[in-house]
C-alpha cells in the first residue's frame, strides 16, 4: 500500500481503490474530499453501522470500504468487506500481502 501509495486491487468481489497515506504523495480523487486514508476513515465512522474502530484501506466506489479491524490495542492483519447498506463484515484475506495491487 505505502509503496504505490493508492492504487486498486481486485479482487473476486470487486475492484477496490485505495486510500493513499497522507502527506505530499497523497493524490486527491474526484470522488473523495480529503483523499488520504485518515480523513476517509474519520468520515467513514461518522457513518451508521460502520464497525467501530476500523480503518477505511479504500471502497469500490458504491460507499463499500475494504477495511482493517482493531485486533487488541493493533490492526489487522486480517481485511474485510464492509457493506455500506447492511452494515454487515465479510472476511475477503487473511493479509493485505494476499491481494495483488495494481499501480
């Protein structure tokens, strides 16, 4: 993720775009206020359902997010699918590393 900072990665459910880190590498997306992960995450928590503590990675461009879980007092590794409409989590890797991201 650090290293394309942003990007897209399929996967069997959907195409998702990534959030960049914040800072002079961020890239503003027309769809997206801020752009970088921090600022997404925040707004996405503002959102009804939306797993508490999580981390927005990117979304599939429907208001879906691939987000990361809190695991203790860390996240991850494990990412799921967050359903904007249900609410619902669905387990999509066991690794950020098991997707393959395209630049």
């Amino acid at each position: 993720m650090k290293t394309h900072n942003g990007g897209e990665i399929p996967t069997e459910m959907d195409l998702w775009e990534l959030y960049p880190l914040p800072g002079p590498g961020a890239v503003k997306k027309a769809h997206q206020p801020s752009g970088d992960l921090v600022h997404e995450t925040l707004e996405r928590r503002t959102w009804p359902d939306f797993p508490e503590g999580a981390v927005a990675l990117g979304d599939n461009g429907l208001g879906d997010q691939l987000v990361m879980l809190r695991n203790g007092d860390q996240f991850g590794p494990e990412l799921h699918f967050w359903h904007h409409e249900t609410g619902q989590l669905e387990w999509l890797a066991a690794d950020f590393a098991d997707l393959e991201q395209v630049p």
